[in-house]
C-alpha cells in the first residue's frame, strides 16, 4: 500500500512544470464539477491516512475554511500555461482543479 502511494505522489510532483511542489507536506487535488458545483478532494502526500477533507462534497462552501480561501485566491490566478504556483496556497491546474499546499 505504501508503494502505491509514494508511486502516486512522485507522479504529482513529475507533473510540475518547475518542480516546485512542496516535498514534505501534503496536496490536495481539488476538483470542481462545473455542471452540479460538487467537490471531490483527493489528499496525496505522506499524512494521506490521517486527511479529514478527503471525499465528496455537495458545492465549495461545505470545504474548511483554510481550502475555501486557498481555492478562492487561486481562482483570481492565470489559466496561461504553464499555470504559476503560488507559494503556501497551491496551484491552479485549470478551470476547475486545484492543487491545495498544506503546510
């Protein structure tokens, strides 16, 4: 199980233009469905069994308050690729993913 993990959080870190993700604390890929405004949170990182925010959930304003305000500034960012990432808040993938940096 812990292969498969380190497997998967290598492969996000790959995904980084500049590799500049943080190595030591864990992302949360956010993704908003545009259609019926749901959230779905997936944790990748070292901390994965003990993330609280992993699931479904029925529009942005039912996340934490931390990942609100972190997806809100992100949503003020560029969608020119390469997307910038700004540092302790995330990344913005595309018009609905978010990739959240807790630190």
């Amino acid at each position: 199980m812990w292969m498969g993990l380190a497997t998967l959080r290598a492969k996000a870190c790959s995904m980084s233009y500049d590799n500049d993700l943080p190595h030591d604390n864990n992302i949360y890929r956010v993704c908003v469905t545009p259609h019926t405004n749901t959230v779905e949170v997936s944790c990748i990182g070292m901390e994965v069994f003990d993330s609280k925010v992993d699931g479904g959930y029925p529009s942005v304003d039912d996340l934490p308050l931390w990942m609100q305000e972190k997806i809100a500034l992100l949503m003020l960012t560029s969608l020119d690729k390469p997307t910038k990432v700004v540092d302790g808040v995330g990344r913005r993938i595309d018009q609905n993913v978010f990739w959240i940096f807790r630190l």
